[in-house]
C-alpha cells in the first residue's frame, strides 16, 4: 500500500445509512473529504431532520431503508457504506450493500466483521480486504490505542478502560443494550489491543454543562514496566489519533506503580454537528471515516476493486 | 411520629456495602459466619456482592479476595430462612452475572444506577423479571442530586421495566429527612400501590436512623442497613440501633433484636480494618454530597500525593461526579498536586 507512485485523484462515493446524529456528524466530516463523496443518505422516517438535511446538502436520499438505495446503488457508483443504525438491522443491510459490491463500514455494536480501531490495525483490514469492517465501540475507539501502545512495549496481562460520557451522549440504542458496550470493548481490548484480558466499565455523568468524554485506561504489565519505553510508545499513538481527532489529550500520567500503568485521557469533539463534549461519538465518526478515506486511496489507486463475495 | 404497626422489611449491607470499607477481602469463610449468624437473628435479606455489584472485580474498585460466584454460591448454601440479594450496576456487570447470581441461589436481584439513568437498567430489569419468584429491585443511586417530581420519572421507568420494588438511595449520605419525606412520599403517592418502596441510607451525616425513619413514615417498606453500619463512608444506618429504635416505636421487623446487637459486637466490628464512623472525611462525604465508597480513595491519593482527602471529596462534589467514577480521584489528585506544586 505503501508503494503507490502516484496520488490518486477523484473521489470514492458513500452511503450513510442511519440519518441520526452519527450519521449527520459523519456526513458533516466526509463532506471535508478528499476522497469521500457522500452521494447517499438512508433512512427509515420520511420526515426525519436528518434526512432533509442531507437533501439539502445535495445527497440522494430514501426513507425506505437500504431497500430504497439498492436498485440504483451501483449505478450511482456507491463503493462505501457506512451503516449508523443499530446491532439489530445491521447483518442484514451489510448483506444488502455487499451483493452490491459496496465494502460496509460499522458503527454499530453489531461487530459482524473484524474490529477496526485506525491506528492500530486499519491497514490489516484493507490489506485483508475485508468486506465489512466494525469500529468496536466508542470507549474502544479512545482506548484500545492506548492498550496496543503498552503491549507493543511489553505484555499485558490485563488491560481495563473505564469510559465516562455525557448523559447527554449516550444515545437510547447504548442505553437500551449497555451490556453490548461492556462486551464488545473487552473483546476489542484483548483482541486489537493485545493484551490477554479485558475489561471495559462505562459510567454516564449527567453535569451540566456536560463534561467532556474521560477515559481510563489501566494496565497490568507481566513483568515491570519499561518506564520509558512506555512513556514514549504512548505519546507516540497519541500523535497518531489526533490525526483524526485533534482532541485526544493525554491529562495524566502514565502512572507507574508496581507493574500497573494507568493513563488518563480526555476525548474532546471537533464539534461538527455534535457538541464538543461528546468526544466518544466524534472518535467513532471520525475512525470510521478514516477508515473508508484508507479503503478510498487503495480503490483509486487501482489497488483494490470491492465486489460481492 | 407514629409509626406503631408498620411493618417492614429490614436488608443487610454488611457483606455488600462493607466490602467497600474491607477493601473487598472479607473471606468466603467470614461471609458465611456473618450470614448465618444473621439468618439466626431472623434478618430476613442479606446482600451479598463485590461492593460495587457483581462483576465490580477490576483495577478501577479492587479485586476481591474471592469471586461473587464463590461469595454467592457458599452464602446462598448457608442460610436457611433469610433470602440472598445481589447487587449489579449496568455499565459494570452484565446479564450474564445476573444469569450467574440467579443459578447461586439469590431470591433478590437489585439493578442500580444514577438517579437520572434509569433506563440504562431496562436490559436487566426486564430479563430479571422474567424469572418466576426472582425478586426484582429498581435501586437509584444519588438521589438527592434530584428534585422528587425528576426522581419519580425515574421510578416509574424502573416499574415500567419489572421492579417489584424500587429504591430511593442516599448514597452520599447528604439526605436530610425532608429530602427522604418529600421523595418517598411523592413515589407512593404515585407509584401502584403493589410496587415497594425502599430506602437505603448512609450515615456520613448521622442522619441514617432519622432518615429511615421518614422513609418509613412516608410509605417505605424495605429499610436497608449494615449490622454495626459496617459500610462505605461512614457506613449505612446501624441496623442493630434502627432495630432497636423500630422496636420502641412498635414498628414490626421480625428480628430479634438482642441476637442482632450480637453479630454486630461479636462478629461484625472485630472485622473491621478502621472502626467505620463519622469522621472528618466521611463526614465531608455527606456534607459535599459525594459517593460514600470514594472515601478510601481519596485517603489513598491524599496520602500519595501529599493533599488533602478533604479538598479531594470537596472538589470530587462541586464536579458533581457520579458513582463508579473512582478513577476520577487519582487524575483529580494528579491535577491538584500539579496545581499546588505550581503555586
């Protein structure tokens, strides 16, 4: 991927399929794109504000569902999806847009496909070329990094995340499945992050005015942490994450104490149609449009052509 | 206030709440001790849970000695006539764990949240409801960060979901009794009248008797309380002296009193680590309105980086943090001894 000679020029055209604030907040982002064309909205309220806003940026919409796009998908060249509905509906629409050659991106908790967390293990999935690809869950998006930069010093026994949101970012499909958060983020933590258990707690603060999205990431090292290594490998990831969230900020440590290396983080939002505070939806639409602008540079590039399986 | 006649039902944090003071080691062998000494005195619910729910086993709160399955299934085979009630808070245990409590032997499951989140509770609920003769408890944790009409809501969703019995929960400490009167009230007036009301108090500002008191008075039914107060901050209401005050007042608990002043003195208070009181920072606790299992916390990051567990608690208060937020106080810490280092 790395051995590409010449910079690819136009653009991969999207599909966002779920008009709600992750939706909008993604098709505000891709719209700054250099590579990513959104050119579809899907919906299933014909009145919703999200749709008529995505009109009025000029996509084509339906309030049909997936259904509505099908018939015209591929002649409307839609090479991308991204699906910010929920767990229940996704194996389905990712079944849909995949007969009709489009990759799937998710943001759901639905986790069909492998994990996805950009800095981490983004270029493993686009070289797999993986058909659908998941984006773990917002406290995996903000900390599983930070796991993966403590493992690739050394091993990690145990690695724990504690997520603290925004009453007001915590949308009813997190409310209604919480234990999916917990689960979905443990497996993320051992699987993307490397270390052999994990283990993810999400607590919701309702303050006003909201506080901004905070994160814990603990690590129990199997043997005594190589301070500086650790200390270095961390900033590192940071730098890599803020490329696509310019508000991920170390707030302190690492702490060392015995073989356990705490990091305390804080998540702010470029505050696109979400408000600032709610950094743990701007890191996932943000991971998710990395994600496909990664899958766009290798379809331009003549490297890779996504088609049904 | 006349109370004469009522009858309630008194609920044991010992072996729930006070792991929190335990750091999370009481033995298997030691809970056992304690649940059967309390199933003699005829308590008739006794919690038994990692002391912030199951699957509470982590960095952020502290391993425990043993596993809840370990605690659950030992206790849950030790009592004869007291039922076993379990913790989980959504967001740290799962409805795995509540599968898992329930195949132990546990008659009561208490699903626990921020008073304005209940709906993050409607998973557990409804999949504890679900099992037959499961006793299912809706438990709204900091309930005085709200206004009553906001906390009714709040019940009403838990209702909405499959409690039986829903909770109004002090767990600052920061209730006055107008507070319990005018929350409890509310709910039962409210509420359908088969749903229970409980009240569960901590004692940071010594209001754990009066308080549960107003709730009685007001239509709570379940009273919880720790033998000895054995729990976070300045512990719960002192079960063995509300019983004792019940009995005075003719208020009918069906415990004998004289056997449970007994596991406190003989069983509960030798186990503790630090005599659990009103001290200064427990009493900044109820005071500033903050999650009584932060005290230890605070004590620790205090003693570290060389502050104040008092300005910790204080400052813990005015960010309005939430249960479960323990991880909050060491970067809290972090920020305060750069603050004062800069100074």
């Amino acid at each position: 991927m790395s051995n590409k000679i010449t910079v690819p020029s136009g653009k991969v055209k999207a599909a966002i399929i779920g008009p709600g604030n992750i939706g909008t907040d993604l098709l505000m982002k891709a719209m700054r794109s250099d590579v990513i064309e959104p050119v579809w909205m899907v919906g299933v309220v014909p009145d919703s504000p999200g749709l008529a806003r995505a009109q009025d940026m000029g996509l084509k919409t339906t309030a049909e569902g997936v259904d509505g796009m099908l018939p015209s998908m591929k002649e409307d060249g839609v090479q991308i999806c991204f699906d910010a509905t929920s767990a229940y509906v996704h194996a389905e629409n990712s079944r849909k847009v995949n007969e009709q050659g489009a990759v799937m991106i998710d943001l759901t908790p639905a986790a069909i496909g492998p994990f996805c967390v950009p800095p981490v293990n983004l270029s493993n999935a686009v070289a797999e070329r993986k058909m659908n690809v998941n984006m773990v869950t917002c406290g995996g998006q903000a900390t599983i990094p930070l796991v993966a930069a403590v493992s690739r010093v050394q091993s990690v026994s145990y690695a724990e995340i504690v997520a603290t949101v925004s009453s007001k970012s915590a949308g009813p499909g997190t409310r209604k499945n919480i234990d999916e958060f917990t689960r979905t983020t443990s497996r993320g933590i051992e699987s993307v992050g490397g270390a052999e258990k994990g283990k993810a707690i999400i607590i919701i603060n309702p303050a006003e005015p909201p506080l901004i999205m905070r994160d814990t990431v603990h690590c129990l090292t199997v043997d005594e942490p190589d301070q500086d290594a650790i200390r270095q490998s961390i900033d590192d990831m940071i730098v890599e994450v803020q490329k696509y969230v310019p508000g991920y900020t170390l707030k302190n440590g690492p702490v060392f104490d015995g073989k356990r290396v705490s990091i305390y983080m804080e998540v702010e939002g470029l505050g696109d149609f979400l408000p600032k505070y709610a950094g743990n939806l701007d890191i996932m639409t943000a991971a998710g449009l990395r994600t496909a602008e990664m899958y766009a540079e290798e379809i331009l590039a003549g490297n890779f052509v996504p088609s049904a399986a | 206030m006349d109370l004469k006649g009522k009858k309630i039902t008194v609920h044991d944090m010992c072996l729930r709440d006070g792991m929190h003071p335990k750091q999370h080691q009481i033995s298997v062998d030691e809970m056992v001790t304690v649940a059967k000494a309390m199933d003699e005195a005829g308590i008739p619910l006794i919690e038994v849970t990692h002391g912030d729910g199951l699957g509470g086993a982590s960095v952020n709160y502290g391993f425990p000695a043993n596993s809840d399955e370990e605690y659950l299934s030992a206790v849950c085979g030790a009592v004869k006539n007291s039922k076993v009630s379990a913790l989980l808070l959504p967001g740290i245990g799962t409805v795995d764990h509540l599968k898992m409590a329930v195949d132990c032997g546990i008659g009561t499951i208490r699903v626990a949240t921020h008073c304005t989140e209940a709906d993050v509770s409607e998973q557990h609920l409804t999949m504890a409801a679900k099992y037959d003769k499961l006793d299912v408890v809706g438990f709204l944790m900091m309930a005085h960060m709200i206004e009553p009409e906001a906390l009714l809501e709040q019940l009403q969703l838990m209702e909405s979901y499959g409690a039986n019995c829903v909770y109004i929960t002090d767990s600052a400490g920061y209730m006055l009794p107008d507070d319990v009167t005018a929350r409890v009230a509310l709910a039962r007036e409210k509420l359908n009248p088969s749903t229970e009301i409980g009240f569960h108090g901590h004692h940071n500002l010594g209001m754990g008797i009066a308080n549960s008191l107003a709730a009685v008075e007001a239509g709570a039914t379940r009273i919880d309380g720790s033998l000895a107060g054995l729990g976070a901050g300045a512990g719960n209401t002192p079960l063995e002296v509300f019983l004792a005050v019940c009995d005075r007042m003719g208020v009918e608990t069906g415990v004998d009193l004289f056997k449970a002043m007994d596991v406190a003195e003989d069983l509960i208070v030798p186990m503790m680590d630090d005599i659990v009181r009103v001290d200064r920072d427990s009493l900044t606790l109820g005071w500033a309105g903050v999650y009584s299992s932060f005290l230890l916390f605070a004590k620790r990051a205090a003693k570290k980086y060389n502050l104040s567990a008092r300005d910790i608690l204080v400052e813990l208060g005015r960010r309005r943090t939430v249960g479960g937020q323990e991880d909050m106080i060491e970067d809290l810490a972090l920020d305060m001894a750069r603050a004062r280092d800069a100074a």
